[in-house]
C-alpha cells in the first residue's frame, strides 16, 4: 500500500469519528437545554423552579416547618412493635 491508497482511509476515519461525536455532543446538549427549559415552569408562587414532585403534582408550594419548631433527639423504634428474642 503506498501513501495515496491510505490518505482516502484516514480521512474517512477521522471524519467519522469528527461527525459522530459532533453529533453525540449536539444531543447531549439539545437533551440538556429541554430538560432546563422544563425546569423553568411555574407552578407555585412566583417561583421559576419547582423544587419538587409533589408542588409540580399539586401546583401548590411545599410547606417547610418553621424555625421555631421543635428539634431534638428522638427514638424512632420507641412505639414499634418489634421485640428482642432471646
């Protein structure tokens, strides 16, 4: 094989794999910027992101608690009826 019969091979290649992953980047980019744009919904209050399922389901904005609630420790297992065998 001389240097004109593996010129045509290498330019194909190269512009195989340019055009593949050009095209694997478009998408990327394109799935990026659609699932952004999504985010941008308003469904509670005048906020531009929905900051959850459920206030993208109920269109209402999440309640948090306040913060003068209560905080401490809390045994979780305190009322469960899960006994030790022996």
């Amino acid at each position: 094989m001389s240097l004109a019969d593996i010129q045509p091979i290498v330019i194909g290649v190269l512009q195989g794999v340019i055009s593949s992953s050009v095209f694997v980047l478009l998408l990327f980019i394109g799935f990026c910027v659609v699932v952004g744009f999504t985010k941008t919904k308003r469904t509670a209050g005048n906020a531009p992101v929905v900051k959850s399922l459920d206030e993208a389901v109920t269109h209402q904005a999440v309640t948090y608690l306040p913060p003068t609630a209560p905080r401490g420790p809390i045994d979780q297992l305190a009322g469960s009826l899960l006994t030790h065998e022996k």
